[in-house]
C-alpha cells in the first residue's frame, strides 16, 4: 500500500479541528466579531483580509463565509455588534430617577469613558462615514436601537424645561449631535491636536479635566 501523503495525514486533523470549532457556534461567532472588529477599524473596509482574520480566530476562512457570507456581510456584523454593545450598556442607567440635570451630567460622562476606552468603535464609525454610512443603512435594527439613546434625552429634557432648569427650545437630537461631538473629537483627533498644538491630550490629568469640561459645557449649553 502506498504510503499517504502530507495532505491526506493533514486531513483528518483539520476535520477535528473544525469539528471543535463548529461544537460551539456563538462562541466562534463572538471570536470572529472581537478580531474582525480590530481589524476593520485598523485597516478599514477595503484593507481588511478575511484570511488575517480567520489566522488570528478559532476558526476558518471557509467558517466566516458561512457565518457571515462575505466580508461585507461579516463588516455589517461587526459595525451591528459594536452599536448594540453601548446601547446595551446605555440602556441599564436609572436616569428617570434622578435630577435631570443630574442625568444628564451622567450621560455624558457615560459617553465620553466609552469612547475613550473604546477607540475601535471610534474608528469603525469613521470607516463607515468613510462610505457615506451605506452599510449602516441596511441595518435597521441597529438604527431603531439607536434611537433609544435620543428617547433617553428626550425625557430628560423635557423633565428638566418643567422643572426650569433647561431651555424649552431643546431639540434631543441636536444635543445628541453636540454631546457626540465633544466626546469623539477626544479620540478621534488627540493626537493631530497633541501635535500641533504641543498639548498632552492623553495623559489621565487632561483626560480627566477634559471629560469636566465637555460635561460642564453641555449643562451649560441646556440651561434656560
């Protein structure tokens, strides 16, 4: 009998292999969506390989395509999954118990800790506003979720222009916009800004002070 080939040995291992990887599906899933999450926010769309990917998973190429059918479908996961996690967290605050100013303050502070901690989720958006947000279009569960957040807001202002302590003519999603804002250009642009303006935006002195001050900057920017 001849004797077998490297490749047919190398089968019946990359059988097992894949066997183990398929015993737990949301496991695999997750594992993919956390290295493909790294890798689209560092090299974009377009610069992302499914084969970096599936070397760095517990997976395989083949199993990715399964999953998510393309890279642009595994993209559109990826961007789901990373919007869904500070919805998620978002949505366990008891900010209807609390002073609205109070809620509001706590809000953006919320917001601004995430983005810092979370700088691919800063760079995914920038990837996709890259592409004129035409994969985020197709997730309309991720644009309902989304719109919790303006919900969130809008209680607590219209509790505060009752209470007297926020101006009537707040629109939610324009102070949405403008908390957004403060906070992404934090991570987004620390170090163009550091660069050229010769100033520190990293260090925990300067993020501390500046997470205050874009707080303090939206209570003032709601007061009647």
């Amino acid at each position: 009998m001849a004797a077998k080939s490297q490749s047919e040995k190398a089968r019946p291992e990359k059988a097992r292999k894949e066997k183990t990887r398929t015993n737990d599906p949301d496991r695999t899933k997750a594992n993919i969506l956390e290295v493909a999450t790294h890798e689209f926010s560092e090299k974009g769309l377009s610069g992302a390989r499914i084969d970096e990917i599936a070397e760095r998973t517990r997976t395989s190429k083949r199993m990715i395509y399964y999953y998510f059918e393309s890279k642009e479908g595994l993209y559109r996961a990826v961007l789901e999954d990373s919007y869904r996690r500070i919805r998620s967290i978002e949505a366990t605050f008891d900010l209807e118990h609390k002073p609205p100013l109070e809620a509001l303050a706590q809000h953006v502070r919320f917001t601004f800790d995430y983005q810092l901690k979370n700088t691919d989720f800063i760079r995914l958006v920038m990837v996709e506003n890259i592409h004129k947000g035409e994969h985020i279009a197709q997730l309309s569960k991720t644009q309902q979720e989304s719109m919790a957040a303006i919900d969130t807001l809008r209680s607590i202002v219209e509790r505060g222009i009752k209470e007297g302590v926020m101006r009537k003519d707040l629109n939610p999603i324009d102070l949405h916009m403008s908390i957004s804002a403060l906070c992404f250009f934090n991570v987004a642009n620390r170090h163009t800004f550091s660069t050229i303006f010769k100033v520190d935006m990293t260090s925990p002195a300067a993020t501390a002070a500046r997470r205050e001050s874009v707080a303090d900057m939206i209570l003032r920017f709601v007061a009647p």
